[in-house]
C-alpha cells in the first residue's frame, strides 16, 4: 500500500515554531517513505480563524519549500460529508442530543456518564450531539510511544461529534477526512495522543480504515505552556528559513552535521529524506524551548 501522510493545521493564526516541527516531522516521514504528503487546513470554527490566516500558513509553508501534494483540503468545505457520517451513526442509534452543561459534567467526575443517551431530538435547538461509546478498549501502537489503550467509554466518554454552536466537532472531521484523503499514517504532535482511540473508535463505527500513528513531542515554553497559536507564539520568520529547519531537525533529533546549516533549504531536506529516523525521534510528551525567535 502506498504511503500517504498530511499536515492538517488549525488556521488559528500563522505558523509558529511548534507547528512547523509538526509540518516537517510528518513530510520527512511521507517523503522518506516515497509518500505523498497533503495538506488539510482544518477550518471548522470560524470565530477562532482570523481573516487570511489560513493564506498566511500555506505561503509560509512554501517559503521553507514544504511543497504539498495534490489540493488543499478545506474542512469548511466538507460539512455535508460530516453530516453524512453523523446521519450513518444516527441510523444506528450511535449518538444523541445532548445538553448537559460543563459543571454538571464535572459532576459527573469529568467523564460524561452517558446521561442523555436515551434522548433522540435531534431538532432540538442548541444541543450538541456525542457519539454513545462502550466498553470496548481500543488499541494501537504508536510508532514512536509504543502501545496505547484505552477504554474509551470510562477513560473518555461519550464524546461530541457536533458542538452545541452547530460546528461540526474536530474527532468527527479529522476521521471522516483522513479516511477521504486515504491518508494511511498520521504524523502529528503528542497533545493529540489521547484523542487517538476516540478517533479508532469512530473509524471502527463508521467502518472506515486506521491508518497507523506517530505522535512526537509538543513544544513548551518554561512554564511548561504549550506552544501555540492562541498563546501568541511568534509566528515564524520564513526569511530564516534555513536556521529554522535546522533547529528543528536538532529538535527532532535528527543529528543534522554542523555544516548543513549554511546550506538551503532544499539541500537540507533532501539530507533529511535521506537520514530521517524517526525512532530518533524524542519519546518525550513535550520539549522545552528557551526563545521562540
Ligand atoms: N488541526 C489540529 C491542530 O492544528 C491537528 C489535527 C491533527 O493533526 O489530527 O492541532
Ligand atoms: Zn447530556
């Protein structure tokens, strides 16, 4: 079976330092590999997007010379294919309308105890929707972590498919599409380790197909935060191309030589398709960076 892999960011702003370790960790493993690698913006939650954002992550991931294969998927364009999917696990009586707020689920111990599963209305007006989980535990192994399980119904819950404000919820979209773009392995950041046997779950009802997975450590400023998007990371700065994929293959532990880091950006991909080695890869939840500059 052929390799495909994808860079699915969140237009949430541009690029920082702690995606773009996501970005060439999954296009190395797709290149090392002979595989495509696709590009899926996941705009699903419009307030969260700000105008031009998603612009921004595809020039700069041009400007490091991260080429995409094929055409970007664009979640907001997919809805009818999530409502799909919702419709099938609806016939068969896997989820249900729910309304229960956040402090009676932290009553609940935090893990929502299935409440409103009887409920079938759907019509009703602000209700988000969970997909009904069982005891079953879900397995996988990770190629970097090892193997991971999880009982989803006591470790996770019934989860939402589709959120009280009408947007379809990320653990739905992410597998309806990986399964449309026939991704076969997914390379992307620990912060999303645990959300994976939701995903398998789903895959399982829906019976779509598992691709394998690769989870590497996510970036943490000193305090521990992670890098991101809502935290006003710095966005990168493409003009230091160069300095920046050469940081982050150190980061990936990818041993680059000293004098690769005067060479361009090609020339150091083209190094590091040849030596990728993702058992090198940290097997660390997170890494700390000192500056994001
Ligand atoms: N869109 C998600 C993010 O930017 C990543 C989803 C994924 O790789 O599955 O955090
Ligand atoms: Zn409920």
């Amino acid at each position: 079976m052929s390799y495909v892999g994808r860079f699915a960011p969140s237009p949430t702003g541009p690029l920082h330092f702690g995606s773009l370790v996501a970005a060439l960790a999954s296009y190395l493993d797709a290149k090392a590999n002979d595989g495509r690698w696709l590009l899926r913006m996941e705009d699903l939650d419009p307030p969260r997007e700000p105008k031009g954002a998603a612009e921004t992550i595809l020039q700069q991931l041009e400007a490091l010379s991260l080429h995409w294969d094929d055409r970007v998927v664009y979640q907001s364009s997919r809805l009818e294919n999530y409502q799909l999917a919702l419709n099938e696990l609806k016939e068969q009586s896997l989820c249900f309308p729910c309304d229960c707020t956040r402090p009676q689920i932290k009553a609940m111990g935090s893990v929502y105890n299935g409440h409103c599963r009887a409920r079938n209305d759907f019509d009703s007006e602000g209700t988000a929707i969970r997909v009904r989980t069982d005891l079953r535990e879900v397995a996988f192994s990770d190629l970097i972590f090892g193997e991971i399980k999880q009982n989803v119904e006591r470790d996770a819950g019934d989860f939402v498919i589709k959120r009280k404000d009408g947007l379809f919820a990320y653990q739905l979209a992410v597998v309806v599409d990986d399964a449309f773009q026939g991704i076969t392995r997914v390379v992307r950041g620990f912060d999303l380790l645990d959300s994976t046997p939701r995903q398998i779950y789903l895959q399982q009802l829906l019976a779509l197909p598992t691709p394998s997975y690769a989870h590497i450590p996510i970036l943490v400023d000193r305090e521990g935060q992670k890098l991101s998007k809502q935290q006003f990371a710095e966005p990168i700065d493409t003009s230091r191309g160069p300095q920046l994929i050469y940081s982050t293959l150190s980061l990936l532990n990818q041993s680059p030589s000293p004098d690769l880091e005067n060479a361009s950006i090609p020339e150091q991909l083209a190094w590091a398709i040849e030596h990728w080695d993702i058992q090198a890869v940290p097997k660390l939840a997170n890494m700390t960076v000192k500056a994001v500059s």
